[in-house]
C-alpha cells in the first residue's frame, strides 16, 4: 500500500469547552492509504497529546519508522495489517487507529462495498446521536441548545455535581434525556449528593465523573446510583474492561483510544458478554472519523457522533446529520468520505492529492486554504555520490511572504514522511536561511558535499 499523510486543522464554530480544557484550534493527520486505483482514509487527532503520545512530531516520527512495514501489507487483510502494526505501535493509539480506519476503508473500496456490509454486520437503520453541549457560561450553553432543538439526547458538559442550576435552564427548552459528562473533574461525596436532583431532571445517563485512577469512588458510585454511569477516560483498552465492568454500568468506546475498528470490535463484544452498556463516542474529529464510526451504529446502545455538527471547517463529506441528530451513511463504498483537499481544513498536502496520477511528489503547505510554501521531492543523490535509491532532494522550495516558521516546519515534517513512505532514509537540500529553523526543528543537520565546498543540510532516519 502507498501512504500519504495530510495535516489538517479543524475549527468548531464555539471554543469546545470542558472540566479539563478549552480547545479553540485541533490539529491532526489525515492518513491516505492507497491501493489499486482507490484510497481509504483515517483520521488521528493531535489531542491530550501528553497522555496518548499523538503530537504531530511524534506521529510522524512513528510513521516514518513503520514505514517499510506498511508497504509491505496487502490491501485486502486490515485485521491482519492491525496485528502486525498494533505492537510497533503500541505507545500510539490515535496513529494506529487512523492505519486501520484507513485500512479497512481502503478494503472495503477495493470490494465495492460499504464499511459496515464489509465488516458483516447489519444494514445501519433508524441511527441517531446525541448532541454535545460543550462548558461556557449558562446563557451561552441554553443559546446552543436553542439552535439545536429537536435531538433526540443532549450530552451536557459539568464542571461540578452542583452545577444543577444549568441543568434547570436548558430543561426549560427540551424535553429530551440529558447525557451528563464529568470530564474527569467532579469528587464522590457532592456526586452521591446531587444524583436524585439530576434522576428528576431527567439526566439518564452520567459519564466519567471521576479521573481513572479513582476505581474505588467509581465502584461506590456504582452501586449508588439510579442513573447508569458510563466509563470513558477508564476505558482505553480491552484490558480495562474488567475493571470497567466492576465499576460502571456502561462505556463509551471511541475508536482512536481503542486504536481502531479491529479492537473496537473485540472490545464492543466482551462489554456485551460482561453485561455493560455500550456507546461509541468521537474525538474532536471530522468527517473522516466520524463517517467510520457511523458504520459501527448498529453495534451500541448510543451513538454520540455529533463533532461533525460542532464543525466550522471539515475535511470534507461523508456520514449526513441532520438538524434532529438523525444519520444517514452515504450511498458508497467503504465509508463513503469523500475529501475536499480544497478547504481551508488541509494545512499540508500533496499540492496535487485528489487529482488523477498524482503521485505526492510535490507538497504544500496552506494558510487558510491559499499557498504559504511548497517544495518537490526529487530521487537525486547528495552532491559528489554515487546514486542511491534511498536518497532524495528537498528542491524547488517556494515561500509566500509571511509565511511562518510554523508553516514551514510543517511542511518539513510531511517532507520526511513523504519521503519514507516512499522508501527513502536520507533527504538532502541546499543551506538555505529561510528554511534553517524550521529544518533544525524537524531533524536536518547541516553538513558539506564530501566533493567541493557545498553547504547542505541533510536528514537521516534514525537507525
């Protein structure tokens, strides 16, 4: 399979809001693998980037180090890719779950037919999400229900159990079940407190209250509560679900923490077989996430698969949600996402992806969907060498005035993993100053020509 790795940038038409953090702007990869004439797409979000090992740097630096192992995988086996790709990847669930998404869209292409048909399971039908209010100001979360009325659940972010009087405002405007979500930042004692109050407000549904490591305060809760209590920071592997399933009464699986369909699968099955409740969630992800996770509908209880509805920029179209929360996969084969490389959501790419024959040699970054700098991938040896196949040439470098050391480094970073997907352990260009700091940050040395006095700067994969 031939892989292109594209950086995106997704914006929400509110800052997203929660107990733990403000995320005005979500950096991401979207992953293209590419065989026989057609592309299969996953999505990785640059996101609690301490905890899941998913900067843009390390993703990068994991895929250029699997890059030769993910040549060699067939097109048609993403169950057998995953179990040769998943301990390489171990320490990094996002970028593994973006290979198998795309993997098994890319199968299910070559099939001609839809994700969930290729996965066998059932026709998708009647599939609806609840929609998230993020944290904010009481006017401002009553102002987004507003404009949201007619969905069939509202998942309702909290910073505290006592922050009922929230709860009071929005039920003014809806009938409908409340999901409310802890984040991780509520304590056991005000919880137990305040759990009838949110039974009689209608919340039928509460996740997470309480950070992982507090199983004791979950188990308790557990027990106590009249409302089902739904795992989702607890749960990120199958090797949590036994835990899970002594202290909640559901999880809330998402498809990057599981590291991907294959697993997600697995894991949807034992909470079955454990007797929990199951939803699958979404990260802050666009289309090409949210469209996968669509066709695993029929396996959950809930689906809450609305970030696509929270997007002002997307990466292009896919899964269709309607103003009430209802889902309609696309008519297609795999999960029928379809990219706009076009938009304002693409911050580097191939500066001809999505057009026929285009083979990622030349790449751009982007500022708001208009050109900042781009550069050519060339197979030329370091000056005075003899050829070599695992060698290429940064070359043809054009910057846009005012283009940022942020734009630049970027496009560096996707210059490297262009040039391993494509078998190379050496890029090589010459010294330029518009380009050393960004060069340096992503792994360039400088050096000299072995023959006459030729400034470079030269990056190797490490050994």
């Amino acid at each position: 399979m031939k892989v292109h790795v594209h950086e995106i940038r997704l914006t929400d038409h509110d800052v997203w809001r929660s107990a733990r953090e403000a995320i005005p702007v979500q950096p991401g990869l979207l992953i293209e693998l590419s065989a026989g004439g057609h592309s299969g797409f996953g999505e990785a979000s640059a996101f609690m980037t301490d905890r899941y090992n998913s900067s843009l740097t390390a993703m990068h630096e994991d895929l250029r180090r699997i890059a030769g192992t993910l040549r060699a995988l067939p097109a048609d086996d993403p169950e057998g890719g995953w179990a040769v790709l998943a301990p390489l990847l171990s320490g990094s669930p996002f970028l593994l779950a973006a290979l198998d998404v795309a993997a098994h869209d890319l199968a299910a292409r070559l099939a001609g037919v839809p994700l969930w048909q290729h996965l066998g399971g059932e026709r998708p039908e009647a599939l609806t999400s609840s929609y998230s209010i993020g944290l904010d100001e009481p006017a401002v979360m009553v102002r987004k229900l507003r404009e949201r009325l007619g969905w069939p659940a509202y998942k309702v972010k909290l910073a505290a159990p006592g922050d009922l009087h929230v709860l009071r405002a929005l039920r003014e405007h809806t009938d409908a079940p409340f999901f409310v979500d802890g984040n991780c930042g509520w304590d056991l004692a005000a919880t137990l407190g305040e759990l009838e109050a949110m039974r009689e407000l209608g919340v039928e549904l509460l996740e997470q209250p309480f950070p992982r490591e507090r199983w004791d305060d979950a188990r308790t809760l557990k027990e106590a509560s009249p409302i089902p209590v739904y795992a989702d920071e607890s749960i990120t592997g199958p090797d949590d679900l036994d835990a899970c399933a002594e202290a909640f009464h559901g999880v809330n699986l998402k498809l990057m923490k599981a590291g991907g369909i294959t697993p997600a699968l697995r894991m949807l099955r034992r909470a079955r077989a454990a007797g929990l409740a199951t939803m699958l969630g979404c990260m802050p992800e666009s289309s090409a996430g949210v469209s996968a996770t669509a066709h695993l509908g029929p396996y959950v209880d809930h689906l809450d698969a609305d970030s696509i509805a929270l997007l002002a920029v997307d990466t292009g179209v896919g899964v269709l949600l309607d103003d009430q929360g209802r889902i309609t996969l696309p008519n297609a084969p795999g999960t029928g996402f379809v990219p706009d490389f076009g938009g304002p959501a693409f911050t580097v790419r191939p500066t001809a992806a999505g057009q026929p024959g285009w083979d990622g040699g030349e790449l751009t970054a982007y500022r708001d969907a208009a050109p900042a700098a781009s550069a050519v991938l060339r197979r030329r040896p370091l000056p005075g060498s003899e050829p070599d196949d695992a060698v290429r040439q940064l070359a043809g470098l054009s910057v846009a005035d005012g283009t940022s050391e942020e734009e630049l480094t970027a496009l560096l970073r996707c210059v490297l993993t262009r040039a391993a997907a494509d078998g190379a352990d050496t890029v090589w260009a010459r010294h330029d100053p518009a380009l050393l700091d960004a060069a340096r940050a992503t792994g360039f040395a400088e050096a000299s020509a072995d023959r006459g006095a030729v400034s470079l700067l030269v990056w190797k994969a490490p050994v």
